[in-house]
C-alpha cells in the first residue's frame, strides 16, 4: 500500500528522489509540466539542460516595453488556463479569452499601470474551478495588477479581488429579509464559499451571464 | 483506448529529431514559412548548467535553440529546433486525429523548406495529470486506488508520502521502441485536490523511418504502444475522474 497525504498546495514543492544511474531527458514538451517534471529531475544528473522562453533583450521605448508585459501577462494567462482547460467548459474558457483580450488590449492602459499578476490569475482560476458559478463575472484589474471580479443582481452587488497567495479580499452589498447588508472580508480561497454561504450566493452565481 | 470528457492530457508531443542539428539561417527560415499558421512566435533558448565540483564552480550559458511558435490561445505549439521540429498540444485535448494530422502537415511544410535530413529519433510523448479530490488537509490517499506506477516503501517506516518523483526507462519489447515513464506528485492547480503526473514517452532511436509513409506509420504505431500503457497504469477510479 502507497499512501499520499494530502497537504495544503501552498508550500509543496518537489524533491528529487535518489539519483538513477543513468538520467534519461524525455522527448521535448512545451507544457508547464514538461518543465517541472524536467526541473524535478535535475537533482539527479550532474549536468542539466533545460529550456526557457525568452524574448529580445533589446532596449525598447516605455509605449514598447508596455506592449511587451501585456502580452507577457497574456500569455502567461493563456498558459495557466491551458493547465486547467480538462475542467473547464470550452464556452467558457473561449468567452474567458475574449474578455482578456480586451482587458489587456495596449491602447487602453496607461505606461505606468502594472499588468495584471500571474499569482492574481492563478488565484482566480483557482476560486472559479472551486466555486463554479453558473454566471461569469465582469473583469477589471486593480491599480496592482491583481484581477478584480464583479456580479451584479439588481442592486445586490459582489465584487471579489484575487490577490497572490490564494487569497480573496470581497465586497459585497445585498438584501437579506428586507434589510440591506455590506460585508468586506479576506480570506483564503478554500474558505470563500463557506463565508458567503449566509449571503445566499445563489442570487450572483445561479443562471447563465 | 476509450475517447474520455475530460481525458488527463496536459501535453501531446510529436518529436522528429535529425541527426545532424540545422543550421541558424534554416530556423529562420521555417520559422518565416510558419507564420501564417502560428499566430505567436518567440525565440526561445536552453541553459546549459556546468558544474565543476572540483573548482565550486557553476557555469551557465544560454543556447540559442530555436523558436517557439503558438496559436494565439497558446494551446497549439511547434518547436522549431535546431535537432528538428516537435508539434506539441496542450489542453483541451481535442483527439488524435486532429493532432496527427497537424503534425502531419507542418511536418510536410518542414521539408519543404529545408530539404531532408536524416532522423535519428522519432518519440510521441503523453503529459497526463491525474487530479484526485481529497477531503481536506491530512486526508489519505491510496496511490494503488488511481494509479498502478507509485513507489513501494517501508510503511512501518515511513507512514505516508507527501512528495515522489520517479523515473523508470527500458526496452518497450516492440517495433524497436524505448520507454520513459515519469510519475511523480505536483502541486495541484485545483482547490482541495492532490495530483499525480503520469508521463509517458516511447521513442524509437534504432533504424529510423526515413520515408513519409514509414515515419507515420510508426508514430501510429508508437501512439497505440502509448495508449496500451496509460491504459494499463491506471485504475478504473481514475477513469471515473476522467468522465465526470
């Protein structure tokens, strides 16, 4: 018998195990876990390669450069979702794309705005593939990159913004028997259902956006 | 093998690999003839690490290895390298025959530009990611109950593993063809779950097809060879998550 036992993913990290006598390198992959399994396996061979996705290193003018990290943060977006896509609707993910697209188009951002966290999005699709809503959010990104999520049922309002880390910071503003209740909070992202569960969250995540 | 919603599959790779690396100017030039199919294209390089123990000395140079060239949705990728090309699909799997023919076609458009060139390898290699639900923290999970390559130890010893990484490699006793089985825990990209990478690779580097027919009719071959394998390394548990 060969038992795992499960650990919160924040903090695992991979240990090499005994080195074989001979390491072998896999055919090429250009996934994230082509590169992990490589970079796992690197304690057991002296000598490693391994590959990196690098762009020009040439200087550029700050309307460039600002180009260059949108469609970094893009494609890093891209890619993680990519991590995730057996899960994931395909309506969904390409409606995803489409909003991102547009988020992240050039002309709509000024020089000095950061693009939007890596850790931010991988937060958010951790919170969506756990929370499932029915009902996809409006996307926006904070002054510091991290992506901020909105629903809206009439006057009910959430508003969810991922932070690194896993972690969640909400707002949110509805009615419960008659009486208007706000709420702001952060929390992890294994607990957000838990807390929002006596706001009847069904009101923003039920039916199709 | 049976056609799952949502088959595991993180990565599909197609390799070609030469004998004999291309040349600068022909990587450019496949790269310039792949435009129009890859909307993204990077270069894209290696760090070879040298360690010299005796000196406690690490030296590391990057290698320019060739480009990388994507759709824009980042899920359909060639490598175009200077040992030769691999056609790669992340998820969403969308099936084999979609993914062969590709391969097939920038294949074709490859040659076309460059000439032939010997192979010296040709592999087909399946990234799989198994996500298991768990309860919570401190849960317990029987590797046995999802997948049938997981390590064996000592558990008077050793009462539970939060962490593996294996490889095991060998003669796949058919059409010539070598094996490269990687496993090993990840970090789970899901909330409330542990997952297990399952990567296979069969690879034949021994006669070598050289002709168009030949080569797909082994990469057929070496496909089913794979899919005999995953089949056969997991449980039927773990196809339960594959079609829910």
């Amino acid at each position: 018998m060969s038992e795992i036992i499960a650990t919160p993913t924040k903090g695992i990290g991979l240990t090499a195990m005994t080195a074989a006598a001979s390491y072998v390198k896999a055919s090429p992959g250009a996934s994230v876990e082509a590169r992990t399994i490589a970079e796992s396996l690197i304690g057991m061979h002296a000598q490693q390669t391994w590959p990196v996705s690098t762009t020009s290193s040439s200087p550029k003018s700050t309307a460039a450069a600002l180009k260059d990290r949108l469609f970094e943060s893009l494609a890093q977006a891209k890619i993680m979702t990519s991590r995730v896509a057996m899960h994931l609707e395909s309506e969904w993910r390409t409606h995803l794309f489409a909003q991102l697209d547009e988020l992240m188009a050039a002309d709509e951002w000024h020089e000095d705005d950061p693009p939007m966290e890596a850790s931010s999005f991988a937060t958010f699709l951790r919170l969506m593939l756990f929370i499932k809503p029915q009902r996809r959010p409006g996307l926006g990104i904070s002054p510091k990159g991290d992506l901020i999520l909105a629903w809206t049922t009439g006057t009910d309002r959430l508003t969810v913004q991922c932070l690194q880390g896993d972690l969640v910071r909400w707002s949110l503003s509805c009615e419960i028997g008659g009486e208007r209740e706000r709420s702001v909070g952060e929390a992890p992202v294994q607990r957000f259902p838990e807390i929002l569960t006596s706001y009847q969250p069904a009101r923003w995540f039920s039916g199709r956006s | 093998m049976p056609l799952y919603k949502r088959a595991p599959i993180t990565e599909a790779a197609i390799e070609l690999r030469y004998e004999q690396e291309l040349q600068k100017e022909a990587i450019d030039k496949l790269q310039s003839r792949f435009k129009a199919d890859y909307q993204i294209s990077e270069p894209f390089s290696f760090v070879d690490v040298k360690l010299e123990v005796a000196a406690r000395q690490a030296k590391f140079r990057e290698v320019a290895a060739g480009h990388k060239s994507a759709s824009s949705d980042r899920v359909d990728v060639l490598l175009i390298q200077l040992q030769g090309m691999v056609c790669s699909r992340l998820a969403p799997y969308l099936g084999w025959d979609s993914f062969r023919d590709r391969a097939q076609r920038d294949w074709r458009k490859w040659k076309n530009t460059v000439g032939y060139r010997k192979l010296a390898r040709i592999g087909v290699r399946y990234i799989n990611r198994i996500d298991i639900p768990v309860g919570g923290p401190g849960e317990r999970i029987r590797l046995e109950n999802y997948v049938k390559v997981y390590p064996m130890y000592p558990e008077e010893d050793i009462p539970g593993l939060s962490n593996y990484t294996m490889q095991m490699q060998g003669d796949l006793g058919a059409d010539e063809c070598r094996i490269i089985i990687n496993s090993g825990l990840v970090p789970s990209p899901l909330v409330r779950h542990a997952s297990i990478l399952l990567d296979i690779d069969v690879t034949r580097d021994r006669a070598v097809p050289q002709t168009e027919d030949e080569i797909w009719e082994l990469v057929e071959k070496i496909r089913g060879h794979k899919n005999r394998v995953f089949e056969s390394s997991v449980t039927d548990r773990a196809r339960e998550l594959f079609d829910t």
